[in-house]
C-alpha cells in the first residue's frame, strides 16, 4: 500500500471513531518498536495535515532489563526525529525490579511486565496532564487476539475491541489505537519509509520464554494474510464487525479504586500493588 493510502487509512479511523480533539494532551506508549513508531508519525502528521490542534507526548517505560538502555536510545531518537517530548519512566530507578518480581510470585516475567505495564501506561501519563494514551496495536494484533478469544469461548475482552476504549472512571484514561485498521506489515513500510529507527521484537531478553506464543501468533497472522489476498476487503470486513459486536459486550462491572494505591481496579487490592506487594506507605 502507498504511503498516503496507509495514512488515509488512519486519517479516516481517527476522524470516524473522534479519536482527536482539539485541546488533547495525547501521550503516545513507545516501545521501540515499528507498530508504536508508526502511531508517533501517524499522529504527528496527521496534526499537521488536519490541524486539530493538539499536544503530543511519547511515553516510554525502560523496563531495566538487559538491552533497555539500547532500547531507551532509540525511543529517545524517534522522539527527536518527530519533534515531541518524551517522558521517560525507569523501573530500576523506581524499584521495581521485574524480575525479582516474577520469583517472588512465582509468574512468568512477561506476565509480570504486562500488569507493571498497563498500571503505568495509565497511571503516570495521566499524572502529567494526558488525556489520551495511544497504543500501537494494529488491525492483525486485534483480529488475531479476537480469533483465539472465540475459539477460547472467552467473550469478555470483545467489549473492549475498539478503536476508543473510553472510560466513565476518572482516574483511568481513554486508549486510541489509531492503527486499527492497518497491520503490521503496513507499519514497518510507513516507518522504513521515513528513515525511523526501531528495535526487533526479539531484542527482549525474555523473549525465549514468548517465542511458543509468538509462533502460534505468527501463524494466525499468515492465515488472515491469507484469507485477505484470497478475499480482499476480509480484515477490514471482519475488523467492522467486531466493534460493532463489542457493543454487545460492554463491560458492566463498575470499576473500584484500589484500597491501597487509589487506582482504577476490578478487584479490592489492584495487580500492581499485590504483585508488588506494595503498601499504603510505598513511595510509588
Ligand atoms: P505489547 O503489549 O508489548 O504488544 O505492547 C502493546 C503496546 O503497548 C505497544 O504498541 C506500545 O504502544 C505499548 N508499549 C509496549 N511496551 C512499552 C514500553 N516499554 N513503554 C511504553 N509503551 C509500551
Ligand atoms: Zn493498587
């Protein structure tokens, strides 16, 4: 796909799904890697192109593992070459330790690193002023994650599949996926395009411990692939339908907010601070 039939794509779900205002404060979650890069770049000119007129951050948590430091560097020239500012927030300096977490609660560490993530991802950003955080999932990763969640029989994420997750808890800030109607492969092309670095997937020193998942994903991802080229217009038919299916299965449990830390939960005490075994007293 050419470049501005990539960016008409995205253009069009952001107006479509209002994902924009003008006035917003958009943290943008950077991971390094191509799918995040490309919903920095996306925003960035679609700012330019459709002047909303609104603020962009990119928000990077250094995970402080091995390679993090690589990592961090290249987030930091995205964010240089996209003219944001970014907001860096370092677990090792925090004291979190990932690891050591894993141990401690007997959890596979990329568990562990997702709950840590997701806590963060709405809890700093909205600190410093956000009132949107971007995410880089795309089209495949949804559809994908919609497939195995059926022949799972797990219905409850549908609710949640949508290019705005928008939240009546104040304290938990609305997710835009501006590439939910583009895929990966698409991603990598718009930011090799442009000259932006980003790191493999692989660079994660746990990845070992993903890589039978990632098999299994990949191998979803070339069915949909195929499926698509034997009938064009499949993924965008089927993306369509899913969020007007996750109107049938919005969330009705009410959020709480954690007894210990305040922040949104569904349970008494949240992931992060039983995980962290962090008490009332905690810094963080
Ligand atoms: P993942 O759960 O690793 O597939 O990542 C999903 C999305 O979360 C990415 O597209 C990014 O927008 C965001 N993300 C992942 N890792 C980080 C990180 N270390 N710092 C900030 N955002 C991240
Ligand atoms: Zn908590």
């Amino acid at each position: 796909m050419d470049q501005g039939g990539y960016l008409n794509k995205i253009f069009r779900t952001i107006e479509k799904y209002r994902l924009v205002e003008k006035g917003d404060k958009i943290f943008v979650a950077l991971s390094g890697g191509k799918d995040s890069a490309a919903v920095l770049f996306a925003l960035k000119k679609f700012n330019e192109e459709r002047d909303p007129d609104f603020e962009i951050v990119g928000f990077h948590i250094n995970l402080g593992t091995i390679g993090s430091e690589k990592i961090q560097e290249i987030v930091e020239k995205q964010c240089e070459l996209a003219g944001v500012k970014l907001v860096v927030f370092e677990l090792k300096k925090e004291g979190i330790d990932l690891g050591e977490i894993a141990k401690k609660n007997r959890r596979p560490i990329c568990g562990v690193c997702g709950v840590i993530k997701r806590y963060l991802m709405n809890k700093i950003p909205r600190e410093l002023g956000a009132t949107k955080i971007a995410t880089g999932h795309h089209g495949d990763d949804i559809l994908v994650f919609f497939i195995k969640n059926i022949l799972g029989m797990n219905y409850s994420w549908i609710g949640k599949f949508r290019p705005k997750a928008e939240s009546d808890n104040p304290k938990l800030l609305t997710k835009i996926r501006p590439l939910f109607f583009v895929g990966r492969k698409e991603n990598e092309e718009f930011v090799k395009n442009l000259g932006v670095p980003y790191v493999q997937e692989s660079l994660c020193i746990y990845f070992k411990e993903k890589i039978k998942l990632y098999e299994k994903t990949n191998k979803w991802y070339d069915i949909i692939d195929r499926l698509e080229s034997e009938a064009p217009g499949f993924k965008e038919r089927l993306l369509n339908s899913v969020i007007k299916m996750s109107t049938y299965f919005e969330s009705e449990d009410q959020l709480k907010f954690c007894k210990i830390c305040g922040e949104p939960t569904n349970t008494e005490i949240c992931a992060f601070c039983r995980l962290t075994g962090k008490t009332k007293n905690s810094k963080l």
